[in-house]
C-alpha cells in the first residue's frame, strides 16, 4: 500500500485517509503552508522577475549579463522547489539534493557561456560563392 497515492487509499484499503496521513506506514506527510508564506514567495518570485527585466535594460557586458541573469533564474527555481512543490517541509537530505543541483546546472551553463566567447575568436565567417 506504501505506493497507492493517500487520496487512493480511502478506496483501496478502507481506512479514511485523515486516519492514513498518521499512519506510521503511510510514508506521506500533509502540510499546511500559511498563506502568507505562499503570497510572500509569490511576491519575491514577481520582484525577482521585474529585477530580471530591468537588468536586460542596463548593459554590463554580455558575460555579467548572462550570469546576473541566471542567478535569479537559480534563485527562482528554488524557491519554487522550495515552497510550492513542498520540498523545504520534506527532509532536509532531498532539498540539499535538489538545491546543489539547480546550482550546478547554473554553473555548468555560465562556464560554458563563457568558454563559448573565447573560441568565438576561432570561427571565422566564410562568404557562400553564390551558385552559378
């Protein structure tokens, strides 16, 4: 029963699912987010995206651009992670895990942005002979 979803297991095994949440053997937790907290990261999830607007007006240089850009995004996906997908009331081993992993994907895309500009220098443009 440890793989029937807890809104199946009324159905499946007769037991109301208020009584299967508290269940030892149930393997789900139920939280309550306040929301509070819910509107609170809903409105830093929209500063941020302003914040992300307003830096492509401004011109750092491509590279500072880039990486201002994607450190919101890594932030963004976190607290999404974080929050709506509930991960920061699950065990902190899974959120850990989740959260190094948005990082590394942010690092990994900037350092290869950056290394896409220093071999830009190596590709040259060759006119196309029109075809005759």
């Amino acid at each position: 029963m440890r793989s029937t979803p807890s809104i199946f297991r009324e159905q499946v095994s007769g037991t109301p699912a208020a009584h299967a949440e508290h269940d030892d053997h149930a393997g789900h937790h139920v939280h309550a987010v306040s929301p509070l907290i819910l509107i609170g990261v809903f409105s830093a999830l929209m500063v941020l995206t302003i914040i992300t607007v307003a830096v492509t007006k401004i011109d750092f240089g491509y590279q500072a651009n880039l990486i201002v850009a994607l450190a919101i995004a890594v932030i963004k996906a976190f607290l999404v992670v974080a929050y709506f997908m509930h991960l920061r009331y699950d065990s902190l081993f899974y959120t850990a895990i989740v959260g190094i992993s948005i990082v590394f994907i942010g690092v990994f895309i900037i350092t290869t942005t950056l290394d896409t500009d220093q071999n830009q220098k190596n590709i040259t443009a060759t006119p196309i002979a029109p075809a005759q």
